[in-house]
C-alpha cells in the first residue's frame, strides 16, 4: 500500500515572496526548505521542465553550490507543492535577490550594499561556473538570482528559478559547443542588455562581460 504523504497547511504567515509564475512559502517543518504553489495554470509546462533538468543534474553529479536542490511534490491545502532548498545566508535570515542588492534599489535593513564591481565580479563567476558544468538556463533575470552569503565577507550567486533548456530542439543537452552557445545566449538576453544592469556595468568600467 501506498502511503499518503500528509497535507502541508500553508498561510500568509509563512508566505516568503510571489513571483509571475508561483508563490514561495517557507516549510512550516523544514526551516531548509521552501513550497512553490504555482499561480498560473498556463505555466506549468515551464514549472515541470525546470524539476526534470534538476532531477537530471542531480543524477549527473552537477554541484548545486549555485542552484536549488529539488525534492519532489507534496499534497498543499493550496494545491501541489514543489519543494526546493531555501537558501539561507550563514545568520539564518533568507538569501535576498539581487535585484534588491542593484545601486538605487529601496532601502532595506537586511539587504546589504554591493558596489559595481563586485556585482559584476559576481554574475562573471556564475556565468563561468554554468559553461563549465553546463548547466542550461532559460531565464537567467535578475529576480532568479539571489546573493547568498555562506560566511559573513563570501559572497555568490545562486539561481533560484529558471533552471533547464526551453529550445524546441535540445542539441545543448547532448553537445558542449551548443551548451556553450546557449548558456551565452541566454546571458546576453537576461544580463549583458538588461536596463536594470547598464548603470552597474558603466560604474564598473565594463560594457560588457567576458564569455567563454
């Protein structure tokens, strides 16, 4: 016999962010981990893809060192949950976007203040960490990435949403000169060209970022 996995009860209280496609609620059990409740009906097909590609990654060995683990779906009184890591800082308080972290960004009493250069130096890391495990992401926006701090002057980028290949033909699953060409497509689309980012790259003395 099957057993039944009990229905985790999610409110308001434990509601950490909504995005265009799902609302984020920390586990009422887990303080590791976090359920996505998906919003919009119309994106599951994007939702389903991004779970398998972890799924695989997690068989292939890849290091989740800048993404989230994936552990499956449970029951909600919300409606499916998919449960992923929550990133957490090494305080205890969650990982902020990096949207939030940007110059001109409201201001925050938790978030923490990141120069120019040390944004760029951080999205040049992730984006070599992705083409040297090639990992595919479909959207790599600023909202998917958090700043995460393992240790209090260590910073890195983590991607929480947007991981997998939405090509309709996936020769980037299968063949690095293609991966690298996607992975590099993508970053130019979401970050080199972003408004949100032009500001940062100029105080930076760069106008665009080395790709490999």
């Amino acid at each position: 016999m099957v057993k039944r996995q009990p229905i985790l009860h999610l409110d308001s209280s434990l509601r950490i962010g909504r995005g265009g496609v799902r609302e984020v609620f920390q586990h009422p059990e887990d303080p590791g981990r976090c359920v996505k409740i998906v919003h919009d009906p119309r994106r599951w097909r994007s939702v389903n893809r991004e779970c398998r590609y972890l799924r695989r990654y997690h068989r292939q060995g890849k290091p989740f060192t800048r993404m989230t683990r994936f552990f499956g779906w449970c029951p909600t009184n919300l409606g499916p949950g998919a449960l992923f890591t929550l990133v957490r800082d090494h305080d205890g308080h969650c990982s902020r976007s990096l949207a939030s972290s940007l110059p001109g960004a409201p201001a925050d009493s938790c978030r923490r203040q990141l120069q120019p250069l040390a944004i760029v130096e951080l999205l040049s890391e992730l984006h070599q960490h992705l083409l040297r495990h090639r990992i595919i992401v479909s959207d790599p926006a600023l909202h998917n990435l958090v700043v995460h701090y393992p240790e209090p002057a260590k910073a890195r980028l983590v991607i929480i949403d947007g991981i997998g290949n939405s090509s309709f033909i996936k020769m980037a699953d299968w063949f690095g000169y293609w991966a690298r060409r996607d992975i590099n497509r993508k970053w130019r689309r979401y970050i080199e060209v972003s408004p949100l980012l032009q500001g940062v790259f100029a105080a930076a003395g760069r106008t665009t970022m080395n790709r490999g």
